[in-house]
C-alpha cells in the first residue's frame, strides 16, 4: 500500500513538474510570437490588431461586425461585399 502511494506522488509530482515546463514553453511563444508581431509593424509599417492592447483587438473586431473596418486601401469590408454582389 504505501509502495503504491509512494508511486502515485512521484506520478503527480512529475506531472507537476510537466505542466510546469509546457507553461515556461508557451509563455516562450507567446513571447515570441509578440515580438515576430512588433517586428513585422515596424519593418513594414502594418497594423495588427491588439499587440497594444486587448481593447484594440475587441474594439477592431466590434468595427468589423458592424462593417465599419477598413482596409489599407480604405475601401470598407462592406462596401466591397456590396460591390462584388452587385456587380
């Protein structure tokens, strides 16, 4: 009995210790994933959406809901729908 106790800790110790090391692993890629992010708008001069903020991304996809978000050439995801039905 305490054989089997003993090896039910090591279990949960080592899945502890697992999940420790997969959360170190994905705050790595989020980090780099925000830094690829920052790198691309500042090389190229683009916007993407909530690097700054989480109110950036939820308010940019609130616009694009309504069909108020624009693209770079500032032709609105409405109006090109509109446009390609229409024509």
């Amino acid at each position: 009995m305490l054989k089997q106790l003993e090896m039910e800790l090591k279990m949960k110790q080592l899945r502890i210790q697992n999940n420790e090391q997969m959360r170190v692993e994905m705050v790595k890629v989020k980090d780099e994933i925000v830094r690829r992010l920052h790198k691309m708008r500042h090389d190229k001069n683009i916007i993407v959406e909530g690097t700054n903020s989480n109110t950036s991304s939820m308010v940019g996809q609130y616009q694009f809901m309504q069909g108020s978000a624009s693209t770079s050439t500032g032709c609105s995801a409405t109006s090109a729908t509109k446009s390609l039905w229409s024509s």
